[in-house]
C-alpha cells in the first residue's frame, strides 16, 4: 500500500502519475476466516479496520452483496455531531466525534471532515430551555455546546428567514466541533486501511444463507461459494431483519424505512455551516457541499419500505422547509435525490450486541443516524468480536434492554420506529 | 406516490392516509405476562414483500384500514375495512353508494 504524503504526489507527478497502487484489492474469498464481517459499508469496514488494528485479528473477510459504500454510506447527509445526552449515547457519540477529529491521520486519507458547527434553530423558549438542558449535558461530559442568542446567529448566517417565518428564529444550539464529512471518502479510507492490514474485502458477493450448528453458525452461503466462519458480524442496517431471519433468529426491534436526501446544483459560497430546523412537524437539516452543492434532507417516508426510492410529497414538505427557513434557495433547482432504506428501532438507538447464536454478533439499528456513528461503531463491534463482551460505553446497546425497561429514546416519541426520525 | 382505494371513498393519494404499522400484531389480554406485551410492543417481523399493515384514512372518511401492500414494489393487493362493523356496513350498501 503506498503511503499518501506530499512526497507521494511530488514522486508520482515526475513519473506522469503511472505508479499509483490499487488501493485495496479484489481477492477471491478463501474457504474460511476467524471472522466474517456481512456488509461492507461504513460500519462494517470500520469494524474489520479496528479488528485488524485494535485487536490484532488479520484473517477477516468483509463481504458486501454490491460494491463497497455503495448502500447507506453514499445516501445520506454526511452529518457528524454528538449533540446526545441519553446515558450510553452520550459517551458513544462523543468518542466517535473524537475519532472523527483524528481519522483522516489515522487513516492516511483525507476524509475531508470539516468542523463547520451543528447549528440548530432554536423557535421557543421551551426549545431554548430543552436545548440549555441538552448542551449543558454535554458540557458537564466532557464535550462543546453553546447557545447562540439572536443577534450572535444573525452575524454568523446573515440569510436565513429572520423576517416573516411562520416561527420567528430566536436563537440557536450549536455544537462548533460538529460538521461534516466526504462519505466516499470515509468508505474508502477504512477499505484501504483494513485491506492493508491484510482484510480481504469481498464485493459482489451476497449472503443468501447461514449455515447453524450446535448454536452457531459455521459457514456462511454466498453468491460466490460456501465460506466459513468461527465468529461472524452483521452489520447490514437497512437489511438487518432479512439476515436475522436468514439465521432462523425470528424478530428483531426494528422496521425498514427509507430516508431521502437532495442535492441542489452547485452554487457559490452561501452557507458555512450545518443548519437544522424543526419545529411543528417540520425536520430539515442542509449544508453546503465542497463542490457548491445544497445537500439536505427532512423526515422519513412514514411507512415501512425497503425500496430505495422516495416519494414525492417528501419531496414537497422538504422543499417547502428549505423556502422557509432559506428563502433565497427558492429559485435553486433540485440536481437529484436519493433515498436509503435504515433499520429504524423501537427508541431510536443502535445495536451493537451479541445475539442468541454463540459466535454471531450484530450491529445495527442506526435509524437516522447512522454515518456520524460509523468509527465508534466501528471500534466498539471490533472490541466486542474480539472480546466477547460488551464495553460498558455499549452495555445498553443490546437487544434485551426493552425487557430490562431501558429504552434510550432520545426524541422521548415511544416504541414506533417511523417517529424516531 | 402510492394510490389506496379506500373502500368507502374510492381511490386516494396515500399522503391522504396516516400510516398505522405492522397489522399482524395483535395485543394479548391486559393481564397477560410482561413477555407476550413485549413481543407485541417491541418485535416486528419487518417482512420484505406483501404484508398486511394498518392505514388510516385521516384526511378523508377517517377510517382505519388494512392494506396488503409490498414492502419492496409498494404494490397493493388489497384494501378493507379494519373493523368487523365498518366491513358489514360496506357490505349492507348497495354497490356504488359510498356515501
């Protein structure tokens, strides 16, 4: 694997750029490997990435049904924060915000992570005094957040609708460590990194079936032959419960929806930082793409689909949230729109868990927030493969703590996977 | 957009309808162990295919229905009344009166 420096690209430009390694490659599967990762997105790569640097585990396969990043890892709206406070959340978030703050050196890629501030309107003062709450959490945890009185968010984004909104901006939550990421970029960096430890990363290549002995799976069917497996991690969110049902492991706290996200044309610089609304049923979220374009996204489809296309009165209300609360994007065309299909769990949190199979191990339920979570999710799934125990960071994250009474519902919205958007 | 053909107001964009869920779950018995409640609240069998599930027709006749839609097509088989009562009172109407 060659290493990217300034000194790389000065030797490579004196040799017309024709020395540039692979950067991973496309290797047969083997017969068998001490640990099978399903799924090759930005969780699973993470995960056989952590495994092999962390843990010291070399043999690893990752397989992925299509090409690698291509699922949920390049339809969402590269958001990174960790503006939660629920117990387990919070530490989670925060670690994966400080792994996000090193990665692009970790990783010798530049990932492109930009820490433009999560800033979030703020329409009430019971928004204000739910906000103060939750930043203040977070300030007593060791992490950033502040309040932005008017006048304060009126200099930093000049051209929001301070003027005629039908709910008046009086202020914001803002965490400035927050921003944002280039997804391919994330997707690429943990392949290239893990493959450099040796992990063979298997595309093209679907599971279609789980072989079960004695309590554990021993091999795993796929499009391209029989492999075997002593441990075997699920990170397949979207998906989960076909898998799950695959293992003959019956029903899981989770249904399938689909999320989309825009992009406008691009345009000149307009907005330097991550901008959230909701307030009365509206959810919006937009930021400025480094090529100019407007990227943002809003609410769920409401029902339950695994189609990954969205439909058009989402379409609408974002459209509509985008006017309101920015009216100068009011002429912008709309460039394309793409729509994910997530694991949306019965309090809005994760699951990072052993399961009722010995060497099975599941990751998944990330709901909306998936992206922002991938290099905790990443280390926490590798330390619990490797160790067989739960960190206590994720002792909450498992599928039994609904039996336990503990839900970890950020939003407060209840067991119905379509309110924890 | 999806197309629902409400049985007592012919057919409507779904943006009409509010999404219920899964209609295969059933609630156990209010004295029932903590268990059975909760694999009704909690677990779901989050089919990729045609499933039954309930919709309400809340900017309409604000009926609840059951709808046998595809999860993956978003192809629907069939739609009807969610309660035995609404589906005898459409059943009693004579053909074509919706009112």
């Amino acid at each position: 694997m060659t290493r990217y420096s300034a000194w790389a690209v000065f030797k490579n430009g004196l040799s017309g750029q024709k020395d540039w390694t692979r950067q991973w490659r496309d290797p047969e599967p083997k017969k068998s490997y001490d640990v099978i990762i399903v799924g090759a997105g930005l969780h699973g790569l993470a995960t056989a990435y952590y495994l092999a640097k962390n843990h010291g585990v070399r043999n690893i396969a990752v397989l992925e049904k299509g090409w690698l990043g291509g699922g949920n890892a390049g339809r969402n709206t590269t958001i990174v924060r960790s503006n939660y406070m629920m117990p387990g959340n919070r530490q989670f978030y925060e670690h994966s915000l400080q792994l996000w703050e090193n990665l692009s050196h970790d990783l010798n890629y530049n990932v492109m992570f930009s820490q433009r501030h999560h800033v979030s309107l703020l329409h009430s003062p019971a928004a204000r005094d739910a906000a103060a709450r939750r930043y203040n959490t977070m300030r007593l945890t060791g992490s950033d957040g502040e309040l932005w009185d008017l006048p304060t968010l009126k200099a930093e984004i000049p051209h929001l609708n301070y003027e005629n909104a039908r709910f008046p901006i009086i202020g914001a939550a803002v965490q400035k460590r927050a921003g944002n990421a280039r997804h391919d970029a994330v997707a690429w960096g943990y392949a290239r990194g893990a493959d450099g430890f040796g992990v063979d990363i298997i595309q093209n290549c679907e599971v279609t079936g789980v072989t079960r002995e004695n309590g554990k799976i021993s091999s795993l069917q796929t499009s391209r032959g029989v492999i075997g497996a002593n441990k075997v991690g699920f990170a397949v969110a979207g998906n989960t419960s076909r898998l799950w049902q695959m293992a003959g492991l019956g029903r899981l706290p989770i249904e399938t929806h689909k999320l989309q996200a825009f992009v406008s044309e691009p345009l000149k610089p307009l907005l330097d930082h991550v901008v959230v609304f909701g307030v009365g049923g509206a959810h919006f979220y937009i930021s400025q793409s480094d090529k100019g374009g407007m990227v943002f996204g809003g609410d769920l489809d409401w029902y339950k689909s695994y189609a990954q296309r969205g439909n058009l009165p989402i379409v609408q209300d974002v459209a509509e949230c985008a006017t309101s609360i920015m009216p100068c994007l009011g002429r912008v065309r709309l460039l394309r729109h793409w729509s994910g299909v997530m694991d949306m769990s019965m309090d809005g949190s994760a699951f990072i868990c052993k399961t009722p199979l010995e060497n099975l191990y599941l990751n998944g339920g990330w709901n909306y927030g998936g992206f922002k979570a991938s290099p905790a999710s990443g280390w926490y799934f590798a330390d619990l493969i490797a160790n067989d125990r739960p960190d206590p960071v994720i002792s909450n994250l498992d599928l039994d703590r609904f039996r336990r009474g503990v839900c970890i519902d950020e939003r407060g919205a209840g067991p119905d996977p379509k309110l924890h958007g | 957009m999806i197309r629902i053909n409400c049985p007592f107001c012919g057919e409507r964009d779904h943006s009409e309808f509010g999404y219920g869920g899964d209609a295969s779950i059933e609630y156990p018995p209010l004295d029932a162990p903590m268990e059975d409640w909760h694999d009704a609240i909690y677990l779901r069998e989050n089919i990729r295919g045609m499933q039954a599930e309930t919709w309400h027709h809340v900017n309409g006749c604000r009926m609840w229905l059951v709808v046998e839609r595809d999860t993956m097509t978003h192809e629907i088989k069939s739609v009807r009344p969610a309660h035995a009562g609404n589906a005898a009172v459409l059943a009693n109407s004579a053909p074509g009166d919706k009112s």
